[in-house]
C-alpha cells in the first residue's frame, strides 16, 4: 500500500544554493567536530546538506557560519542552529536539516 504524501512543513521558500557552511556542536561532546560543508538548499531560517560525518543528532545544536569564508576580512555571519531532521540517502550519505534559530554576536569589545 503506498503511503500518503507528507505534508511540506516548510515556512519559507527554499532555494538550491551551493554555498560553504561551517558547522560545529554548541555543546561539548565527546566526539567534537568542525566541519566544513557545501549546502544544497538553503532558505532565511535554514539549511540543509548531505554528509558522511555519523555524529549529527535530532535536536543537535549548532553554531553554524553561513555564509563561510576562510578569507581575511569575509563577512560570516553566526548563528545558532538546531538539528531538526536527517534523512537516510542513497549514496550512504545523510541528509542534515538545520534551523537557524537566531544569529550568534560575540562582541569582542569587551
């Protein structure tokens, strides 16, 4: 029996934008990472990417720097993200959706 279509949760639009995304847990864990990625759609309040890296979690939170450059004086901008779905892709990959809570400012004035 086929199952019915799921229903698009989605608030904003999404757009397939390959663009650099550095991604790293807010909280320490035991097996931390900082991992560098392209995304494959992107909208104002999230992301989404496929990875190999196995340590992603549900509910996961991020400090995410999207856009990302390793260049002098780029513009990357900080947010904190959450982990909201991972799908199972065919290639053995995962596909990562992340939420864009709200944007991270470290003010260095201090």
């Amino acid at each position: 029996m086929d199952e019915p279509p799921k229903k698009d949760r989605r608030r904003r639009g999404r757009a397939k934008l390959d663009t650099l995304v550095r991604l790293r847990p807010s909280e320490p864990i035991s097996d931390h990472f900082d991992e560098i990625i392209c995304t494959q759609n992107v909208s104002r309040d999230g992301i989404y990417f496929a990875t190999t890296n196995r340590l992603y979690k549900e509910g996961m939170r991020l400090f995410v720097t999207f856009p990302y450059s390793a260049h002098t004086g780029a513009i990357n901008r900080d947010y904190i993200g959450e982990v909201r779905r991972i799908d199972q892709l065919d290639n053995g990959n995962r596909g990562v959706a992340v939420h864009l809570i709200g944007t991270l400012i470290l003010d260095s004035a201090q």
